[in-house]
C-alpha cells in the first residue's frame, strides 16, 4: 500500500468531520439562554476527529512504509471482535447498571483487552475515569446519564452523593 493510498482514509474522515462541523451550527438554536447548546458535544467530537485524521496525514507523510511497519504490531482478528463485542456489551448493560459502573467494567475491560496487566493501573483507570465523566457529564454539562436499575440505580445515587454531584 502507498503512502498517498494511506491517506486517503484520513482525509476522507477529514472532510466529513468540516462538513459535519458546519451543518451542526443548527443545533444551536435550540440553546436556552446561559446554557450550553446542544452542538457543544457533537461539535468537540468532530474537532477531535479531525485533529485526529490531520495527525494521521501529517504522520504518513513523515514516516518511511518500512518503519512504520515495524513498530507497530498488526491487529489480531480476535482482538477487534473483543473490543467491539466489549463496546455493545457496554451500551446494552448501561442502562440496566448504570453508567458509574459500566463504564468502570468496560474501562478495565477495554484496558486489559489493549495489554494493560497491572492490577493497580486497571483499578487507577476504572477508578480515575468514570469519577472525571461523571464530574463533567453531570455536575458541568447537566446531562443525565443511566443510573441504572433497582439497587444499581441506588448505588449510583449514593455515589453522586459520596462525590457530591448532586
């Protein structure tokens, strides 16, 4: 594969994410006043995309075929059916569970499935991660998230509650 036919993708992604950019000014006008509008998340989430897809064409163009090749390991069949079973596994058990506790599995799980072993780095990220989204998710944005069901929706009260969320 050439380098010009590996960018393509990128740029592809590029050019979608400023289409996408653009067409979601819209949302905006749904906005009430002093609150954020709801083409914040959708917006941030295609800046991302592409600085995303901008680094990738800026890499592939300053990375020798060969190199690149040999740093970085090709992705095991198996590993990608995980990872995307471990993703709808997440979103079907969220709202029965909650999203504190799914997302603490599915971080754990998501970090072991990529070659983290170290116990304390796994507890550290399931840890660490949920509490910081729960942090801008709900006290920052006001955005409801799945507290879950029966005594899971009480456990994840009670957690807004140690954190002071809410």
């Amino acid at each position: 594969m050439t380098r010009r036919s590996r960018a393509i993708a990128p740029l592809l992604g590029l050019g979608a994410a400023i289409l996408l950019f653009l067409v979601s000014r819209d949302l905006d006008r749904f906005a009430q006043g002093g609150q954020l509008g709801p083409g914040l998340w959708p917006r941030l989430a295609l800046v991302g995309l592409g600085a995303a897809c901008l680094a990738k064409v800026l890499l592939e163009r300053r990375t020798q075929p060969d190199a690149r090749a040999a740093t970085r390991p090709p992705l095991a069949p198996a590993t990608l059916v995980s990872a995307v079973a471990l993703l709808l596994g997440y979103v079907l058990a969220t709202p029965t569970v909650g999203f504190p506790l799914a997302t603490a599995g599915f971080v754990a799980a998501f970090m072991w499935l990529a070659g983290s072993r170290s116990a304390p780095a796994l507890a550290a990220g399931a840890v660490v991660g949920p509490v910081v989204l729960l942090y801008v998710f709900v006290k920052l944005v006001y955005l409801p998230l799945p507290k879950g069901a029966g005594a899971f929706e009480a456990l994840t009260v009670g957690l807004y509650r140690f954190l002071r969320i809410f």
